[in-house]
C-alpha cells in the first residue's frame, strides 16, 4: 500500500510540475501581449523609425506569439495524460486499499469469533460445574 500511495504522490507532483509549466507559460504569452501593445504605441509616436522596426518585431511577436501557443497545447496534451495516470493510480490505490480494509475486518472477525468461542467454552464448563 505504501507503494500505491507513493506512486498517486509521484502522479501527483509530476502533474503539479506540468501545471506549473504551463503557467510560466501562460505568463510568458501574457507578457508578451503587454509587449506588444507597448511596442505599437511606441511605434505610433514615432512613425518614421517605429514603422520600420515595428513590422520585424511584429514578425518575431507573431513566431514567439505561435511558439507560446503551441508549447501550450502540448502541454495541455501531456497535462491531459497525466491527469489519466493521477486517476489510474489513485484508483489502483483505492483497490489496495479497500482489499486491505477487508482483510482487516476478516481478522477481526476470526478473532472476534475465537474470543467468543473461549468465553462459549468457559460458559459452558462453569455450567457444567454447577450441575455436578
């Protein structure tokens, strides 16, 4: 059981890291928004230089703009995996687990029957020894 539950931590962590992953990523997109809107009002105060250097760095927002996107949805793939992994081994846990709180309760069942069958036999003997 203590592996079941040491692989769910596992699935777990490694699902938290790709989680992370993709909020760095999320904020590197959303950053490079911010970027872009300042880069376009710099641009339009200063339209003889600005139009020129704005339209390459349109072209590289546009790549890194597509990067970020792209990156995300493999993430999202691969977040989308691990989750199924998180599930398979949460359920493989609840198996061992249920097996085992079953076997406890069997135990405690034939123990409970042995106590009860020593305490029948000493009912019996003192009951016996009455009538003699």
């Amino acid at each position: 059981m203590r592996f079941r539950r040491y692989q769910v931590d596992q699935a777990r962590r490694d699902l938290g890291k790709l989680l992370n992953e993709v909020a760095i990523l999320e904020r590197g997109a959303s950053d490079l928004e911010v970027q872009i809107v300042a880069e376009q009002r710099a641009a339009n105060e200063h339209p003889a230089e600005g139009g020129f250097i704005y339209g390459q760095y349109a072209q590289r927002a546009i790549q890194q703009r597509t990067r970020f996107a792209h990156a995300i949805q493999v993430m999202e793939g691969r977040i989308a995996a691990a989750q199924d992994g998180l599930r398979n081994e949460y359920k493989e846990l609840k198996v061992v687990e249920i097996a085992q709180e079953n076997r406890d309760a069997a135990e405690a069942a034939e123990a409970n029957r042995a106590a009860q069958n020593v305490l029948d036999e000493i009912g019996i003997e003192l009951h016996r020894r009455r009538d003699v």
